[in-house]
C-alpha cells in the first residue's frame, strides 16, 4: 500500500490568518482509493525550507501532495522548490501561457507580465491544465517519490484533486487495496472510562483502534486496511462486536448518525412526542434538534419526509432567562410540557459563573423524571454541547 505526505504551503498558514481546509480533504479523497497518509506538513513561502520539505518526505512516502504557492506573485515559490528539490531547472511551457491567457479572456480581463511565471514547471514535469483557475498544476516523477503540485485555492483544489491527482494515482498505484473506517459514537461515559474497557483492542495494528474525545461524547473509531471492501469489513466486524459487547448501550449510534437521530429513533419507538426549556444556552439545544431534517436522519427516506417526521416527535421549545436553579427549571418544563401537549419534556440550564459553569437537567416523562445537576469546569466554549448532550443522551436512554 503506498504511503502519502500533504505538504501545504503557505506563510498565512504558519501565521494563523487562514486555516488548512485543504488537507482534510486530500486526507478523505487518498483513503477512498487505499492510499495511507502519514503526515501533513505546513511550510512557509520560502523556496528552500519548501524544497528541504519534499526531499525529506521523499525518503518516507511514495507521493507528496503540494497545495499553494503556484500564483503569479514574487511569494509563490512552490514551482522553483520542487524544481530545487529534484535538481532540476524550471521550465517555460508556451500551451500553459496559452491556457493562462484563454482563461484571462474569459474573465474579461488581460493577464499581467508576471502571470507568465505560472506557465513555467520544473523539467519532465507533466502539465495538469486547470480548468477553473489561473495556475496550472503539475506532477513530476522521481526515482523515489512522485510530487503533485495542486492551487491552494480551494475550489480549484478540489476540482484538480478529483479529476487529475486521483485518476492519476488510480492509475501508477493500481493495485492501492481498501482503508475502511468506522466511527461508533459513545455519550454517558468518558474517555478514559472507555480507555479501561477497550485498551487492548487500542494495540491492535489492523484494524486499529483509537479515541477521540468531544464535549459530552467519545468517537471510538476502527479502521481497517485490506485488499478489497469485503475483507476490510470482515477484519472490522468482530473488533466492532467486542467494542459493543463492552460498550453496550453507551453506543448511540455509528457514522453519520447523531445523538439527536438516536433521541427521535427513541421518541418514535414510544410514540411520544418532546418539547424543551433551555436556560442560558442561547437557543443552541432548540436549533440542534431542529436540524433533525437537514441531517437525513432516516435512511431511505427523502429529506422531506425527514421534516415531516421531526415536526411530529419534536414540537419546539422555549428559551428561558439565564438565571434560572433547577427548581425553576422544573417549574418550567411542566408548564410547557402542559402547553404543548407533549408527553416528554427536556430541561436544560447552564448558569456561567467565573470559573465554572453548574449544569442543571431535568427530563419529563410518562414512566417518571430524572433529573441531575453538575458542575462542568472545562473550556466554557464547550459547556453548551457538554450540556446539550448529557441532556440529549437522558433522552435517549428512555
């Protein structure tokens, strides 16, 4: 299976004025097609550090992926370090200033003198034209590695990358094999919790295993690397049986499902309908389950027939002043459980104080009310979904 490096390049990157959207992607576009990524580096517009780079990824990977720095501008180094990386000189192609200049037409415009840096490559590099942009990309084939030099734009990213990087690959890596990935997704129960139950499997080499913690839920995460689909998931199979043996009802749901997917699946087994209150959270519990619809939360049905479903099991809620103790906050959720008709009701208050922030969650149902009260001492940005969840998880556990 060969192995992969992103390189982007760009000094905003280093200087925290923009943020890499580009590797995620590349990183999603090389494991459909079986080709394992070990690293992604960001280097800034220097031509030597850039060319230091490459040649230091060449020794451990069979294909390094640049995007950025192939503009016009005197900051865009990115065509002269691969050159300077292969010991090659760069070279003018007169059909890339001709593309350059068709697409400058197009937009109405006349390209400027130093538009004519980008229509020069390193030598024995293949020209990749871009169709939606003005900087041609290219591929240049070493004795060790092969460099593909993609836009940092990223639209143009995206259409170089689909149509030319991974048809190419496809075709000088034919036989890459399969990383199948799995994601369970765990709420009630924290990360080092589920480091103690599941640890051994985490030492696995393939399929691994490996955590990854949000505010008030865990992703446990398998992969697995095979020849073909169907053997990658025979070898993810019985790892994902083991983790829901020991997990057990901790698990709410696997891939693209929420918890507030798992929470309708719930409302719709009892035919109960939800209503809720929320104190200083700034709507955010009322917009999530909202969303439900946008989710395509059911499967098989259209995102219509989705809205529909959504309105029936949750009929809105109220957001209440942020001061609020849990006493109120119950008062509250009867009342509006009684206004709405609806046979559950979800209460859930975050009162903010200096340091920390107290949780205060109270569920209405037929068969009886929970309620808890908490403290949470983590990063305030992350109280509004650590309380969300631990409130939604209350849900569907009925």
């Amino acid at each position: 299976m060969p192995i992969a490096e992103i390189i982007t390049i760009g000094t905003e990157i280093l200087l925290g004025e923009i943020v890499d959207t580009n590797s995620p992607y590349i990183a999603r576009a090389l494991r459909e097609i079986g080709i394992d990524l070990y690293r992604m580096v960001s280097v800034g517009d220097n031509e030597q550090r850039i060319a230091q780079a490459i040649q230091q990824a060449c020794e451990r990977a069979d294909i390094i992926i640049t995007t950025g720095g192939l503009g016009p501008t005197v900051d865009d180094p990115t065509r002269e370090a691969v050159a300077l990386a292969f010991g090659v000189p760069t070279e003018f192609r007169p059909e890339l200033w001709e593309q350059i200049q068709a697409r400058f037409r197009r937009f109405g415009t006349t390209p400027t003198d130093n538009n004519k840096r980008q229509a020069h490559i390193p030598q024995g590099a293949k020209a990749l034209e871009n169709p939606v942009g003005t900087a041609p990309a290219f591929i240049l084939e070493g004795a060790k590695c092969v460099v593909i030099s993609i836009p940092g734009v990223p639209r143009e990213m995206e259409h170089l990358i689909q149509y030319a990087a991974i048809p190419y690959l496809q075709s000088r890596f034919p036989n890459t094999g399969v990383i199948l990935s799995r994601v369970l997704h765990v709420a009630g129960v924290g990360e080092s919790q589920i480091d103690h139950l599941i640890g051994d499997l985490e030492t696995f080499h393939n399929p691994t295993v490996g955590l990854a913690a949000h505010s008030g839920q865990v992703d446990v995460r398998i992969t697995a690397k095979a020849g073909s689909e169907a053997e990658a998931e025979a070898m993810l199979r019985p790892v994902e049986e083991t983790l829901r043996q020991r997990l057990g009802d901790w698990i709410y749901g696997i891939d693209q499902e929420t918890l507030e997917h798992a929470v309708l699946q719930v409302l719709k087994q009892h035919n109960w309908r939800l209503a809720v209150v929320e104190a200083g959270l700034e709507g955010a519990l009322i917009r999530r389950l909202s969303a439900l619809s946008e989710a395509h939360i059911e499967a098989g049905l259209s995102a219509t027939k989705s809205e529909e479903t959504a309105r029936r099991y949750f009929l809105g809620g109220e957001v209440l002043p942020t001061s609020i103790g849990l006493e109120e906050l119950k008062q509250a959720a009867q009342s509006y459980r009684q206004e709405r008709a609806a046979e559950v009701c979800l209460g859930v208050s975050l009162l903010h104080g200096p340091e920390k922030q107290d949780i205060d969650i109270i569920l209405l149902t037929p068969n009886g009310d929970q309620q808890l009260s908490c403290p949470y001492g983590g990063p305030p940005k992350n109280a509004f979904n650590w309380a969300i969840n631990h409130g939604l998880n209350l849900v569907r556990k009925l």
